[in-house]
C-alpha cells in the first residue's frame, strides 16, 4: 500500500500533471495541422473544444515566433 500524501516522506507524483502535459502536446499539435490544412477558424475551435486555455491559444495561433520548440 502508498503512503498517502500527507504522510511524512512521501512524494506526491507528477503523472497526471506529466499526462495532462502530454496529452495538451498531442492537442496542441493536431491544432497546429488544422491551422495549417484548414484555416485559423478550424484550428481555433478545435482547441477550444479540447479545454486549452485561451492564452496557449492565443500564442500558436497568433505568434508562431514563441510556440516551443517540437
């Protein structure tokens, strides 16, 4: 059995926060290919159905120049 979080020594883990990462990368990048294939619109409600916040929105869709590096 896991020690709970608030037991002492023990370390809370980073998966979900690493998945939740991963899988806005994987969002993110399908978004990307609809901006390019499709049009700023169809990327733009892509993302916004699959909950990526309006400031990461705003930064791949308007200024390519600070997307992270893929």
């Amino acid at each position: 059995m896991r020690p709970s979080p608030s037991e002492p020594g023990s370390v809370p883990s980073a998966t979900p926060d690493l998945r939740r990462d991963l899988l806005q990368r994987d969002v993110v990048a399908r978004g990307l290919a609809l901006l390019r294939d499709c049009g700023t619109l169809a990327a733009l409600e892509f993302l916004k159905r699959h909950a990526v916040q309006p400031q990461v929105i705003e930064r791949v869709l308007l200024d390519p120049g600070r997307r992270a590096a893929a």
